[in-house]
C-alpha cells in the first residue's frame, strides 16, 4: 500500500478512535464513587439543596447520564468541549494554555533522552564489560528507579539553590512579563512581540526540568539500545562487513546502529507519549503549568469536561505518536510494508 | 571525484563552526545563568513577588469558598468591616464607619464610609453594598450560606446600608468581613452579566468577566489571571486608604513546599505560606529568612459514628471515651510540628469559648482499657477512613491516620487503614458512612459559631450519625447551641459557648486531636508581613526595607 493512503486511513481510524475513548472516559469518571457535587461545593454550601441544585443545573449534572453524553458528544463535533468545572473556562482554552508547556518540556527532554541514551546505548554495547558499559548499566537503571519526584527536588537542591547555575522553578521569572498569550507557546509568542528577553529567560528555565523529565527516558533507550546492538552484532552480515575489512566505526554505525534502531524507535515513540500526556510530578516540583497539573486536577475534583478534554488530548497524542513510529519503521527498514 | 572536493564550491557549516555555535551557545547561558541569578532574581523594589499552593476555582466574590480565592478577593475588594492584621476577634470598620445594633438584635445599620470609589472611577454607595449582597443570596453559589438568616438588606439612602435578620445573629459582623461579601461595582458587572435579582442562579453570567478583572473598591486591582500559574495584582493609585507601598504583586502557583523554601532561599519568592514544619525548621536556620507562624482556625480530629449500623462497636459511647483515652496526645502534637495546640473541645484556641489546654483529655491507657471492659463490647475491629490526597500544615493524613491504629492497638482495638483518594474519602464522609475517620474543619469565616457544626443534627454531627433527637441529653446540647448562637451579650455568648463545647467534648462522638499552627516565611528585608488564616497577607502593611 502506499505510504500516503495508509497514513490517510490510520488518520481517519481516529475518529473511532475518539469515539471510543470518549465513551470509556464518561463511563469511567463517572464510575468513581463521589460526586462532583462533593468536590466542588463547600460543605455547608451543600447542606442547602437550592444550592446543589443551582450547581447541578449549571453543569448539566442534572439529566439523565446518557443524555449528558450526547450532548457532549454534539457539542464535540462542533468544536465545544464544554466548560471547566474548576476554571471556567472553555476546556479548549485550558488545553490551548496548559499543553504548549507540556510540549515545550517535552521535545528538550525527548532530544536529550534521543541524544545522549543512543550514542550510550551505542557505546556501552560495543564496550560490553568494559568500564563505559559498568557505567551506563548502573546510570540507566538508577533513571528508571529513581523516582522522578527525588530528581527533580535533588536537582534543584543542588543546582538552583546550592550552586545557584540554575534558575528558578517556574516558566519565566516572576518579574518578566510574559508575552501576550497567542499560540501557549513562549518562544513563539515572544518571536512574534520581539520579546528578546523573554526567549532567554525562557530558555534558561527549560534546562533543568527537562533534563530531570529526560532520564527516566534517557535510561530506557540506552537499555534497549543497548539491548539491541548486542543483537545486532552477533549477526551475520555484521561478520561479513567486517571481514570486508571495512573500518569499525562505519561497520557499528552504517550497519550495526541503523539495524539495532528499530526497536528503539518504539521506546522512542512511547517515551515521546509519555512525555506529551504531561509529567504531573516534575510540572509540581517545578512549578510547570502543564497539562500533568490540569490533568491531576481535574480528576480529583471530578471536573468532568476537563477529564474528557484530557482523555481526548492524550489518546490523540499517542495516536499520532503511533503513526510516527511506524512511518519510522517503514523508512528504515526497507523490508516494513505498510499496510 | 572527493566528497571534500565537491562540497569546496560551496560554503557550508563545518563541524568546527557547529560546535563553536553550541558552545558559545552554552557558554552564554551558564555565565547568563549565574549572573543572571543575582541581578534577576531580585525583583524590583516595587514588586513583590510571593507563592502559596493555589486551591482558587474562581475569583468571583459570590461564588468563592476557598481560601486561596479569599487571598485575592481581600486584596482587590473592600468588605463592610475588615480584621487587622492577625487579630481576628475585634472587626474593624472598612467601608463601613460605624454601625449599629438594634435593642432586640435583628437589625444592624452600617453608616458608610464617604467619597469611596471603584477603582473603575465609579462612586461607591449602599445600592453597590445591596445589589453585591442580594447577587450573593440569589446566585446560590458556595457563599450563600454566609448570609443565612438575612431576611432583607435596604438602602434606605446612598450612605446607609440596613440589614435584617431573622433572628439575633452575632456572627453576622465577622462574616462581613470575608471577601466573599466583598462590594462589587454594580454598574459595571452588570454591564457584563451580572444580576441580583431573584433568579440571579440562571440569569447571572458575570463570573467569566470577574475571573480576569476586578471590579472592587480595594487596594489592589487584578491585571491578570494565568490558571495553575499565577495571578498578577496593580495598585489601586486611587484607593480611599491611599495607594498602597508595593505596585504590583505576583502570586505564584508553588505546588511544592519544598519548592517554596529553595525559592525563598535564593530570594525568587518573597513571602511564602502553605509551608510545613519541615521547611520551617530549615528556612529558620537560613540567614535572611524569617520564620514566624499564625494560629489556623483549624482543627485535626477523629470522628466516630454514632449510627450502630455504621460505627458498629464505636456507636458505644463508653468506647467512644475508652478512644479518647486511648490517643498518645504527645506524640501527636509531635507529629504535628512546633507551636501546635492540644484542644481540650472542638473550638479552636483563638476564638471565645475555647476550653483551657489543661482541660484536655489526657493519655490514659489503664483508663481506656478498663472502659472497654465495661463496655463489653463484642469485637474491638474498625475501619478508619481518611484522604490519602491531603496534606494538613505539612502532616499527612496517612502519618496521623498509623499513629492513631498504633495507639489504639495497646488497649486492644484493631483498626484497617482505608485511605482513600481525597474526592472519594470526602463523599464518604459526607455519606455519614465513616466507621472512623480523621478530617478537618477549617472556620469558613472567624467565629465561633461556625464550629456549631459539631452540635447534634448539624453538618458534623450528621456526619457521626448523632441526630438532636437521640436522645434527652443531646435535644438539650442542640437547644444550648440554639441559644449560643442567638445571645448577643458578650459575656454570656462565652458561657454559653464553653458549655456547648464542654458538653461536645464529654457525650460527642469526636476525639479533637490539636489546632496546628500555619507557618510562613517571608525574606528578612521585608516589614508588616503578617499572615491571617482568613486571607493570608494584607498586602498593604508589607513595606519593601
């Protein structure tokens, strides 16, 4: 099949899709055994029924379940996903100011996990039981245990308040403007008001809370990249590339590497998804407003459009994750036929 | 033919001039970096930068409950009577100058303050005072409550504002004092959806509006709101105290009070509140913070039901006693952190009709046992509920829930730990389906009659399944609240009130653990910072050094 119809039907499969997650994400966050009634009207607020009953009717908590779905599900396909119950404001606004944060983190932490965990993966599998492989075993396996919380807290400890190289948790400092909101993202909203200042303060924001979120994706590329070069250089053609008396770094890089990146590229993708639905413990360490924050929020206080405009924005996330991938697949390995 | 020589023709970007960009790159952010932190990080002398943990849902005075929005709303709307500083017991006047209280105690008449106006320009009169106060009765949001029992509220003319109750209601004067009753322009609200009519809960849309612009009297006015983020507040040049010393302010959304205390180490957050005894005990140590705690009109407790179908051998007031016996208070309080207080009844210290420490149930495990004995009561078991989600002053539920079954396992009683996610924990409480439980109750405003809420067949004690009519004793402890809440001579409210919680204390299904203390820091160079449990800091006493 052509690459170009078969992106194009995994695209439209995502209308189902979302169809589906809709449904499974009513249907579960309304399983949960409170009500939004308790979490969100203060409790002698609720000991008056005229009171409960004006919150109900404001929410449309009122009606029958399946029809509070429906319309949902109509105002979806127009383009509403309906109110915030903690906000007030319209979801699709909550979204449009909380994601561009998450995906500013996200891709710094994606390049350094893609950038430092493949050379590693690399190098450690070519000097198996030498002291670089010791070394990367033991720091990919402290990344993917230690949890990300004692990282982020010890990482500032060290270089923001100790050796004062890193700036302080939040997206911006807090005497700086920021830009006037257009697109969520700050580099792109400062471009766009000749912000200067902004960009470098920015930037200077991003390093420590992107490499914090990096390593626990870092650690699993390395570990799989390394994994899979061991593979890889047991094979055959690795053998015969060598007895051609072709140099040792062409031979891991120009054969071995591009084979042992397959598998890879799954991680790659999957840690990719991760890093996109937003990391509520690095986003509260660092005081990041991303989508981990709304997310959390939204489910304990049983916001129920906001949990649905979640649930709706990280399953197309990982969608579209997805269907990275496996283009990727199909460009590298000559043998993947989509379809 | 090369690759070298066919790429000679044409300029491109060598590996050495790649790695002097990255590196020149980085060079600059790390000198940048550490420059940067001591010319950045202070910020300048007229603006002020601060952070708490935000639980703020809206900055709609009608519709607020938490403490968080009350924060703001005290800054950016100005109330009838106000508090100063932490002195939470005498109500001072505000935009009211004086007021008066009629012989039988139904009506108060308030004499307003002259030539106030909105920092819209707009002159403020009693018709803004009613239309605030009729839109907070008729939207029917969370801070409805607060003026229940008002029968009416007139203007009778622009600088008097008459309120009439029901029945004599004391506390009605501290409740004034919340932000939630702050005065809101009327021209300019309802310009922008706002109603205070009768069916102002389908007709009222103004809170989009004054989610991202005040439209208040105070000293501050809001310039703009960045969910989960922060709030940013301007002076208010032409408020009736004068404009205050600090131009701006910039509250910050610090979720983690570990992340508050490096912050205000390295001077990025000024003031800081939300913290815990922990980073107390650490920020005291720090040279240029200083540490200081206010009394939280809160209190930490452990409920028990009543209702024999639900409390099982806990419904039996002797094991009800034998568990107050049972608690180890000291290692509690230790628990609790420094400057926290042991509660002899349910009524926090501060307030009047507190009951003296020493009054309190002291740890008596011989005591305990001996009651349980008596009390034959079948099998010792429970189940003890509480919010695994919470954080109480920088204890977690979950530490004080383990101490409580450790204590009561040396008398014998085995409890299961049900720690449960703090929306779902909640419905249950509120369910009345705790067998035990530990929960809260933080004052929603700074009197004493809030905590009648403990009385039989009121919010708490519906809570334990201990309706008035249980019993004679307990009809005649919802009858003394009665009269409590209604007495307006001073001294006699006070009696009254100590009998109530005395009575609480002895036949209620509660073990009242401590009142903690709320810590908060702020750097050295900073003056007038005082917090109050209401609403935190008042901006307008902080005074830049």
């Amino acid at each position: 099949m052509h690459l170009q119809t078969y992106i194009l039907r995994r695209v439209l499969l995502l209308i189902p899709m979302l169809a589906g997650i809709t449904v499974v994400s009513f249907v579960l966050s309304h399983a949960v055994p409170a009500d939004p009634v308790t979490a969100n009207v203060g409790e002698q607020a609720a000991a008056d029924p005229a009171v409960v009953a004006a919150f109900r009717h404001r929410w449309g908590l009122d009606k029958p379940l399946y029809q509070q779905y429906l319309i949902y599900l109509w105002n979806l396909t127009h383009g509403d996903m309906g109110t915030s119950i903690s906000t007030k404001q319209p979801v699709l606004l909550d979204l449009r100011q909380h994601l561009p944060a998450t995906i500013e983190l996200a891709i710094p932490a994606m390049a350094v996990g893609i950038a430092v965990g493949v050379p590693l993966g690399i190098v450690s599998a070519v000097n198996r039981a030498k002291a670089i492989d010791e070394v990367a075993r033991v720091v990919s396996m402290a990344g993917v245990s230690l949890p990300v919380f004692w990282l982020g807290l010890m990482a500032m400890l060290v270089f923001y308040a100790q050796l004062g190289i890193a700036p302080s948790p939040g997206r911006l400092t807090a005497s700086i403007v920021p830009p006037r909101f257009m697109t969520g993202f700050l580099l792109v909203d400062a471009l766009v008001a000749r912000r200067f200042d902004v960009i470098g303060d920015w930037s200077g924001h991003l390093v420590l809370p992107a490499i914090v979120l990096s390593l626990y994706g870092l650690s699993r590329i390395t570990r799989v990249m390394r994994g899979s070069m061991l593979e890889t250089l047991d094979e055959d053609f690795i053998r015969t590339a060598r007895a051609k008396g072709l140099r040792r770094w062409h031979v891991i890089f120009r054969h071995a590497a591009r084979n042992g990146l397959i598998p890879v590229v799954t991680i790659i993708g999957l840690s990719f998804g991760d890093l996109l639905s937003g990391a509520v413990v690095t986003e509260t360490v660092f005081a990041w407003p991303g989508l981990g924050l709304y997310a959390f929020s939204s489910a304990t206080s049983l916001d129920f459009p906001a949990i649905m405009g979640v649930g709706i924005t990280v399953a197309t996330v990982y969608i579209f994750v997805n269907l990275l991938v496996d283009i990727a697949y199909a460009l590298f390995d000559p043998r993947v036929r989509v379809g | 033919m090369t690759e070298d020589a066919r790429n000679s023709g044409r300029t491109r970007v060598t590996r050495r001039d790649l790695m002097r960009m990255v590196g020149g790159g980085a060079g600059y952010w790390l000198t940048r970096g550490t420059l940067g932190i001591s010319l950045a990080s202070a910020a300048p002398s007229d603006t002020l930068v601060t952070g708490f943990s935000f639980d703020i849902k809206t900055l709609d005075p009608g519709r607020q409950l938490e403490n968080g929005s009350s924060h703001i709303g005290h800054a950016t709307y100005d109330s009838l009577v106000t508090f100063d500083g932490a002195d939470l017991t005498t109500p001072k006047p505000s935009l009211a100058t004086g007021w008066k209280v009629s012989p039988d105690g139904k009506t108060l008449t308030f004499t307003l303050r002259r030539n106030v106006r909105f920092a819209t320009g707009n002159p403020l009169t009693s018709a803004d005072v009613k239309w605030s106060f009729d839109r907070v009765r008729y939207i029917k949001g969370n801070g409805a409550f607060l003026l229940n029992g008002v029968q009416d509220v007139l203007a009778p003319d622009p600088y008097s504002v008459v309120i009439q109750l029901d029945a004599p209601h004391p506390a009605i004067l501290p409740i004034l004092s919340s932000p939630v009753l702050g005065v809101l322009d009327s021209k300019v609200v309802t310009q922008n959806g706002g109603d205070a009519s009768p069916d102002a809960k389908e007709k009222d849309k103004a809170e989009a509006y004054l989610n991202d612009h005040s439209a208040g009297s105070g000293p501050y006015i809001l310039e703009s709101q960045t969910r989960d983020q922060e709030i940013v507040l301007v002076k208010n040049p032409t408020h009736w105290r004068g404009a205050p010393s600090i131009s701006r302010v910039v509250v910050r959304n610090i979720k983690e009070p570990a992340t508050e205390e490096l912050m205000l180490k390295r001077g990025d957050l000024e003031i800081a509140w939300g913290i815990g005894p922990d980073e107390a005990r650490s920020l005291r140590q720090t040279p240029g913070v200083t540490v200081k705690t206010a009394p939280a009109l809160n209190l930490l407790y452990v409920i028990m039901n009543n209702n024999p179908q639900v409390g099982g051998p806990f419904s039996n007031p002797k094991v009800q006693q034998a568990v107050r016996y049972a608690l180890d208070y000291n290692g509690i309080l230790a628990l609790a952190g420094p400057g926290s207080v042991r509660l002899a009844g349910v009524i926090p210290t501060t307030l009047p009709g507190a009951l003296p420490s020493s009054e309190a149930v002291k740890t008596d495990l011989d005591r305990a046992k001996q009651l349980l004995k008596d009390a034959n009561p079948g099998d010792l078991k429970g189940q003890l509920s509480f919010s695994t989600g919470n954080v109480f002053y920088g204890v977690q539920f979950g530490i004080v829930a383990e101490k409580v079954q450790a204590d009561l396992a040396k008398v014998g009683i085995q409890i299961t730990l049900d720690g449960l996610p703090s929306s779902i924990a909640l419905q249950k409480y509120r369910d009345a389906k705790d067998q035990l439980g530990i929960w809260a109750w933080a004052a929603d405003y700074p009197d004493v009659s809030d905590y009648l809420v403990f009385v039989p067949g009121r919010t708490v004690g519906k809570r334990a399944g201990w309706p008035a009519d249980a019993s004679p004793d307990t009809q005649a402890l919802a009858d003394l609240a009665t009269k409590a809440e209604t007495e307006i001579d001073n001294a006699k409210r006070v009696s009254l009130y100590q009998q109530v919680n005395r009575k609480i204390a002895e036949i209620g299904p509660f073990a009242p653990m401590f009142q903690p203390v709320a810590p908060y820091a702020f750097r050295s160079t900073l003056r007038g910072v005082v917090l109050a449990s209401t609403w935190f800091i008042d901006y307008t006493t902080v005074k830049k050094g």
